[in-house]
C-alpha cells in the first residue's frame, strides 16, 4: 500500500491524478488504530472503524483445548490422537444441534468420520433415516454410503460433484448432525452450523504441515452460529498444549500486533532502491518515518532494542542510525551504487537480490565465492543459506539421517559428509542429497522438511546462477550453478538414470521400474516398443504411445563448432551453431513448456567466462538454429576451450563439448617455448666458393604443435613493413616475420629457401596458390624457362687419391662396426630410384607436413637456384685429410669409385646390400654390406682407389660433417647408398634431390 501510495504522490506532482482510497478490513487485528495511523498521509488521516462483539447477531463462545504432545511425536500422530477425543467435545458442546469439524487433509477427514461412526450413536427419527436412506442410495462413494446411514459424512474438493451437492442439502436439512470437511469449506460454501470444531491448527500444504493463518481460523470460527435458527453458537479450537495461549490472545484480541521490518530492514531498502522508491539519504530517512515499525518504536521502543526513556527525538535518531548502517551495508557489497550527485543507483547484483528476495546474509555468503567451486561444494553452500534457518534438526530424526548419510548396506547419497550428522546445516544438505538421488524418505516430517527445502532451493540456486553470471573469472562455479539450479527444478542430479521421473505420469515407482529395465536416458525410451513399455510399467494401452510420444516432443539439441580463419598469437575467432534437430516436429506439440531454454556457457581453461547466452525455445523453433561468432583470447594453461549447453527444465538434455582452438604461434611451456633444434650444418657452395651453414630442421613426426615449435625461431623479429593489420595484409614477413640478423648473414640463398618454405607452410594461413600470385605481382621479372634447358658439363681432369690411403685404413676396425650397424637399420631407409619420373612420389614416406605446399612456385624458385650455382665452374675449396678421415669415421661412409667422376650431380640411392658407384669405364664394384661378411671387408677396403679423387680434391676428400653425403664435380652419374645418413636428414634431403632430376 505504501509503494502505491508514495508512486502517486510522484505522479501527482506532475500532473492531475485523482486521489486513491484505501479500505483496510482486518478481523484479527487488536490495535487498529496503530494501523489507521499507519495508512494515513500526513494530510487527510485515516479514519478507524472498530465493530467489537456487541455487533455480533449470534452470540460466539470461543473456546480452546490443549492436548499434550511430545516432541518425538509428529503433527500426523498427534492429529490421529485427536479423532478419538472429537466425540466427548461434541457431546459436551453440541446441544443436539448440527456438528461442522474442520479437519486438516481430505484423508484425515474420512478418517475422523469412520472412528466417530463407531465411537457415537446419533439419534435419528424414521424420516431423518428414510432421507438418509434415499440420499445413499443416490451416492457413487460406498465409503460414504455407508457413513451416511450413521449419521456421520464427509465433505471435501476431491468429491464428485453430485454426492458433494446430496451432503451439502442433508446437512443444510438437519438429516446429518455432524459433518467433517477441510478448510476449503468455509471460504466457499455457507454451511452454518452451532457448533464449530477445528481438529488441529495445522494443516497440510504443500507437502507439509503449517500453521492455520488467523484469516483462515476466524474464518472457519464464524460458520458458527445461525442467525435463523440460533442464538448462541460454540468454537472449539483443539491444539497442542504449547500453542494454546497463542490461540487464546488471538481470539480476545490481545495479541499486539508488532513490527519485524526491523529484522529485515537492509532487504526492504535493496528492494525499495531498485524500485527507485528511495534516491538518496533524505528520502531514506522520510521512507522509515512512514514506516509502521517508526509507528510501533514510538510507542514500544523495548521491543525493538530501544531504550524506554526515549523521546521521539531519540528514537527518530535510533531509527536513522539503523538506516544509515543498513545502506552503509548495501553499499559495501556492491548492490548499491552513489553517483555525483549522491542518488542511489542499484546494481545488477542489488536488483537480483530484490528480484529473487534473497536474504542479506545469504548473499554476503556467496560474496566469498572463490571462482572454482564443485557441485559439492556449491551444495554445502547452499545449505547454509539463511532461507533454511526455520529447518529444525530432531533428535528422532538423526538415525535416519546418519544412515542415509553412510550406510554400507544401503545407497547413500553421492557427496557424504564426514562425522555424523549433528547442525541443521548438515540436515539440510542430507536431505537435499537423498531428495535429488530418488533415495526414499520413510520418515514424515523429514518429507514435509524436504519440500520446504526444496521450495526455497529453487529460488536461491537460480539466484546463484544469475549472481555468478555477472563475473567472467569464475566459469567453473557458473558452470556448476546451472547444473545445480536445473537439478533442484527437476529435483534429480544432472547424471541420474531416472529421467523418466520428468514425465508426465511416472512417479518414483513406474520409474524405479524403468531404471530396473534399462531405460535410463531419453533415447532408450524413443527407440523401445509401445508394447514392451507396457509390459514393463504394468500398464494397458495407450499408456505406452503416450509416454514415447511425450518424449518425442522433447527439444533435441546439437553443437557445431567452427573454427573461422581470423586468428593471431593471442585470439582466435570460433563459430558455435546450436541447432534443434526435430524443430518441424515441435510445430504442432511439445513437451516442454513455452518458457523452456537453454545456456550456451563457454570458457577456457583459465577458469575464465568466454561467453553465456540464453537461448530460447521459441528462437531456435523459427530456422531451427542459432549461430554466434566468438572470439576467443588465449588462455594460459591450455588452448582447450569447454562449451556447455545446458537445459533449464530436464536432466538429460545437457551436452558438453570440448574444442582445441589453433593459434598463429606455438604454446609456450613453462618460460620456454618449445621448439625442435635448427642444425646448423656446413655444406659446400659450388657459387661462392666458401663453407656455409646449412639449417635443416629436425621435423619430428606428430602433433601440429611440435612442427610450429620448429619455426618460432624465425618469428622472433618484425618486419619493418608500416601494415595497420598485419594478420590480413599479403607481406610473408608481416605473418612469420624474420630472421635474426646472425643467422642472416651466414646462410645460402639455398638455406634462406628451405627455411622460408617451412616457415610458410607452418605457420601461414595464405594457401600456397594466394601466395604465388601476390609473389609474382610483387616481382617485376618474368621467369625464363630457357634456364632451365640442359646444358653438359666439361669434364674435370682426374685427380689421385693416393693420400687419402692411410687416413681410409686406420679407420677400416670402425668402419666394419659401421656396417654392422647399417645392415641392421637398412630397412629404415626408403629406396628412391634415381632418375624415374615419379621423382616426386614420396609423400608415402616423408612427412606431408613439411613438404605439403611443394607446388610449381617451388620447381621455380629451386631451379632458378640450382641452375646457378652448377653453372659457376669454381672448384671445391681445400678441407684438410684429416678433417675428412674424421668424418668419414663417424659417419662410417664407404666409398669405391674409379678414376674419374664426370658430372657434378649429388644422387643418394637406397640400395638393400649394397653401394654402387657408376664410373666411366663402366665397371661396376660393389660393397657387401652384410653382417656375415666381417672377413671380406677389410680387404674390399683394400682394393679402394683415391688417385680419382685425388685429383679433384688434391689434399682431402671433402664429406659433409652432418648431412653425411657427398657433392662431386663430374657429369658421370654416380649412385651411392645412403647409409650414413640419419633418417631425419634424409628425408629433408630426398625430396629436393628427386627435385633436381627431373628439372636436368
């Protein structure tokens, strides 16, 4: 009433609003004139009517009896103990006259009436019994028929329609002196009787017991009394010992009625914030002077902790105080906000808590919630909320309890506590556990416990879901709260195999019986047999039909998630699809309410939100789907990202996904990156004449991961180019970036090749064809195919080799180890035949992920660059003897040739058993390479010739260090067996070569 009032005192000031009059009718209020005072404006007061019992026309006799009752027993007991008192109350009070008796529950009304039939004779004259007779006759209830004829029946809403009508006349005719009915009666139809009886002020609502109101008992009071018949009328009111004073203030109206604003005062000014009821301080102040606990303080200040010797000065002050600390409250948690010019503002968090009405202390709770809480913690949370604290812990109740909590014998619930159940607190989490586990509850205050607690749960954990959702570093515990909310509306835990218990028309039973045959998830129930379904829950057609028809109905959802091509080192861009796959289906019916949804929750490893969302039925039921791009930045710990659709109405629905974003650079371990090792490796150039250093790298075959581990050396550099986007504009370097200048300067135009391809290949997005057509625009010069025509070679004269002798006998021991070695190792190598025309068929055996963009941009680029280089006629540079024994020695190379090599051609050929060596005689010796031909090695070496060799080289034989093959000056073809290569190199090595075959 005041928010109205004050909301047109508001509008008033603007325009003309015509004056709102209030009429306030109580029957159970004593001090009226406190609330009058109340109501009134400060301009025109209210004015209090009072209409005592001197008004009445039928004198009432208000009476009420105390019963003992233990506190072991419970309000069902006790209320069967009072169906056995009910006859001597009617026979002390009754006079003879019609009997109304009030009972709790329509089971408890036919109870009452058959232990009253039994216990008390009713005397009836003939046509009172031939009335009866007749109006039994007419009833479909044989309970009551038979009832009926002792003069005792019942009355309550779960009655056909005709027989309620057939009691309703009897009674009103006098043909049934007592009548028992439920609370329902006396608000709807005007039976009077002289005597009223209420067994038990408590009833049974919603799936509990509770205290009558004083509106409902004044009510059922005065069906006392008929003004037609009677002068005088009697009210019994039959309750327990420790209630009876309560009823007897309340009947003579000396029951005060006293203010508890002050107790929740900080939840009335949140709510009166959001309302914009209250803006600032003054108007605080102003709202707690019309308040009726400002009311009451004035003229009982002990009741509310005030000093009595106060004036209205002091308690004014007092009132203030408990304002101010209560915003002060607010404001130090965030639900309220002041602006510049000191106006109230509520929060998000401020208007959920008014919108949900969440108890402060609840809420100063949740406050400490640290971001990662399980589902098991976030229900021991819950259930010490402030929403529960009228849950009362028995001591009968702790067997119970302690045996749902561990018991070996029998199933307990899924999160047991430690120690043995001692504080509401964990009653309360006991039984919220074995409520959502379908664990039966035999006791009958805990089941009316359990529906308490349930009733304020949902409220409190869709509030916590709603609060957790306004921060973005606590995805787990958001995560958690949906789940939990949804459990405590479908009252079932998220992996529970009774869903069946969500439909219509199966109850705890017909689903235990589903569970026991295996039908546990919402897809078994579609895909089984009408007929067999039928079988299973004891039921006659359709009864099946209908429950496959009700899960048909249900939404059906699926997840697509797409990763788009906008990414950079620390976002990436994904597309989330969520689709309702039978959304044609659900056109017609549906099993899900019209306010059914569902929330897409995404975040990262990081524990941080990504993004939430709401989805709608009715938005998916127009296309069917629902897509939204989302960007995500790059968590720390992992590049996992966890997408969540979870339903708010039905456990079963839920799907969780989980999806690996790609980044342009490599993860970063610890403080390092993880990157596979450039080999610095020296190779002769032919061109200049010099070493140089060759990097190849080291490609492990494996994760994506480690192959851009192996380029983030070459990334750790920009580019000077002035691009505002660099992830989208068409500079290579721009993307990959480049080369430190040290490594720069010491590496062949070959060397920058290969490491720029890998490069590319790993870690552009462009595709190959995109790159070779913005290379050729930035290229002014047209390639010349006429470089690429074969052109022979001159031979070069014949050198000796005489001086490599000692340095090939001294290592002959190490070499037979060698090839001991290699002929176990020989089937690791592939076997390349050199000169055919499918040169370039090696994916089988090297790894795609190197050489995948081996496109006619590289044949261009990789003769242009070997067509230079053999086209110089500069001879090898000088490498001392013994630097080349030594690595003929390691890498236990064997070599055979003749007197001259013509070509200059590097050829690797994979042989099984031996090395060929292809001179310009034709004559051909060969090395077995066996294990069982220790003896005929050393003397194989022997026989080896170095005058050839010699010859080009006059002091050493030049061998690689690292790659392990030779490079010769001769036109002459030769073939040799790559033993001594390692796997890694040759594969690095293979593909250019069969590369340079074809092209000369």
């Amino acid at each position: 009433m005041k928010t109205v009032q004050s909301s047109l005192w508001r509008l008033s000031e603007n325009r003309h609003v015509p004056p709102l009059r209030f009429v306030a009718v109580s029957a159970t209020i004593p001090n009226a004139e406190d609330i009058a005072e109340w109501l009134s404006d400060g301009k025109i007061p209210a004015v209090c009517h009072k209409v005592d019992e001197d008004q009445r026309p039928v004198k009432l006799r208000k009476i009420v009896l105390g019963f003992p009752c233990s506190d072991s027993q419970t309000e069902f007991k006790f209320d069967l103990t009072l169906n056995y008192k009910i006859a001597s109350v009617i026979q002390a009070y009754s006079n003879q006259k019609p009997v109304l008796v009030f009972c709790a529950t329509r089971k408890g009304v036919q109870q009452a009436a058959s232990v009253l039939s039994k216990d008390a004779k009713f005397l009836l004259s003939v046509e009172q019994k031939q009335r009866l007779q007749k109006s039994a006759n007419s009833l479909k209830d044989s309970k009551l028929r038979d009832l009926l004829m002792y003069g005792v029946a019942y009355h309550h809403a779960g009655m056909e329609l005709s027989d309620r009508k057939i009691i309703e006349g009897a009674f009103t005719a006098g043909d049934v002196p007592v009548l028992f009915t439920t609370s329902t009666l006396a608000m709807g139809v005007n039976l009077p009787a002289h005597l009223v009886v209420i067994k038990s002020t408590m009833h049974y609502v919603g799936g509990m017991f509770e205290e009558y109101s004083e509106t409902d008992i004044l009510q059922m009071i005065g069906r006392a009394g008929r003004p037609q018949f009677d002068t005088t009328a009697t009210a019994v009111i039959m309750t327990r010992l420790s209630t009876r004073e309560k009823y007897i203030q309340m009947l003579n109206g000396a029951d005060i009625i006293e203010s508890s604003l002050h107790k929740h005062l900080v939840e009335h000014l949140n709510a009166e914030i959001a309302l914009h009821t209250i803006t600032d301080v003054t108007v605080a102040l102003e709202w707690i002077r019309s308040t009726f606990l400002y009311i009451r303080a004035l003229k009982n200040p002990a009741h509310y902790g005030f000093s009595s010797g106060l004036d209205k000065i002091g308690i004014e002050a007092k009132l203030q105080e408990l304002c101010l600390k209560n915003l002060n409250d607010l404001s130090s948690f965030n639900l309220i906000r002041m602006d510049k010019e000191n106006n109230f503002k509520p929060t998000e968090t401020g208007r959920l808590m008014a919108w949900y009405y969440i108890a402060f202390d609840t809420v100063k709770q949740f406050f400490r919630i640290k971001g990662t809480e399980t589902l098991k913690e976030l229900v021991t949370m819950i259930s010490n909320c402030a929403e529960f604290l009228d849950v009362k812990l028995r001591t009968n109740e702790k067997k119970i309890l302690n045996a749902l909590n561990k018991d070996k014998d029998k199933i307990t619930i899924r999160f047991p506590m430690e120690g043995r159940i001692k504080t509401r607190e964990m009653k309360v989490n006991c039984l919220i556990q074995a409520h959502l586990g379908c664990i039966p509850v035999q006791d009958f205050t805990l089941t009316q416990d359990t529906g308490k607690i349930f009733r304020n749960g949902i409220r409190v954990t869709r509030w916590l879901s709603d609060f957790l959702a306004s921060s973005k570093d606590n995805f787990s515990a958001l995560l958690n709260s949906l789940i939990l909310a949804k459990c405590f509306k479908c009252r079932l835990w998220e992996n529970s195999l009774h869903v069946s218990k969500q439909l219509e028309k199966i109850g705890v039973s017909l689903s235990n019986a589903m569970v026991n045959a295996g039908l546990t998830s919402f897809k078994k129930i579609e895909d089984i047999n009408a007929r067999e379904l039928e079988l299973i829950l004891n039921r006659h057609p359709p009864f099946g039909n209908q429950i496959k028809e009700s899960v048909l109905h249900l939404p059906k959802y699926e997840l697509n998630i797409e990763q788009l091509p906008k990414y950079s080192d620390t976002m990436a861009e994904i597309l989330v699809t969520t689709i309702l796959t039978n959304f044609e289906q659900l056109q017609t019916r549906r099993t899900a309410s019209d306010f059914h949804y569902v929330t897409l929750v995404v975040g990262d490893a990081d524990n941080q939100v990504i993004f939430i969302q709401k989805i709608m039925d009715s938005v998916l039921l127009k296309t069917g789907n629902w897509m939204k791009k989302i960007e995500v930045k790059r968590a720390l710990k992992s590049d996992d990202i966890s997408i969540n659709l979870i339903s708010s109405d039905y456990v079963g629905l839920d799907i969780q996904q989980t999806y690996t974003a790609f980044y342009l650079t490599p993860r970063a371990v610890g403080s390092k990156v993880v990157t596979n090792k450039w080999k610095a490796e020296s190779s002769v150039d032919t061109s200049s004449g010099t070493a140089q250093s060759l990097p190849a790298a080291k490609v492990e075959t494996g994760s994506r991961c480690k192959e851009e581990n192996t380029y983030k050396k070459y990334s750790n550099r920009e580019c000077n180019h002035r691009c505002k986007n660099k992830d989208v504009c068409g500079h290579e370097c721009c993307k990959t970036g480049v080369l430190p200048k040290s490594e720069m300067s010491g590496d062949s135009k070959f060397s920058l090749y290969l490491a720029d391809l890998r490069s590319r290949n790993s870690t552009s997005s462009v595709p190959p064809v995109k790159r070779l057509k913005m290379q050729m625009l930035n290229q002014a010069q047209s390639v010349d195919l006429k470089q690429f025509v074969f052109t022979p070679k001159s031979l070069m004269p014949a050198s000796s080799r005489s001086g490599n002798e000692e340095s090939f006998s001294s290592h002959s021991v190490d070499q037979v180890d060698s090839f001991n070695n290699l002929g176990r190792s020989q089937k690791q190598f592939q076997s390349w035949d050199y000169g055919k025309s499918d040169a370039l068929g090696v994916n089988a055996e090297l790894r795609d992920d190197v050489w995948d963009d081996l496109d006619d941009e590289v044949l261009v680029v990789a003769s242009n660059l070997f067509s230079r280089e053999l086209d110089e006629h500069e001879l090898l540079h000088k490498y001392s003897t013994s630097e080349a024994t030594s690595d003929i020695s390691e890498d236990s190379c064997l070599l055979q040739s003749d007197t001259s090599i013509q070509n200059s051609v590097l050829s690797v050929f994979n042989s099984s058993s031996k090395v060929e060596l292809s001179v310009q005689s034709g004559h051909v010796n060969t090395f077995p390479s066996q294990e069982n031909k220790h003896s005929n090695l050393s003397q194989e070496l022997e026989k080896i010739e170095y005058s050839s060799i010699s010859n080009i080289i006059p002091d050493s034989s030049k061998f690689t260090r690292k790659e392990n093959f030779f490079i010769f000056m001769k036109e002459q073809k030769e073939e040799m067996e790559p033993r001594c290569l390692p796997d890694d190199e040759t594969s690095d090595v293979k593909p250019l070569l069969g590369l340079l075959d074809d092209i000369f």
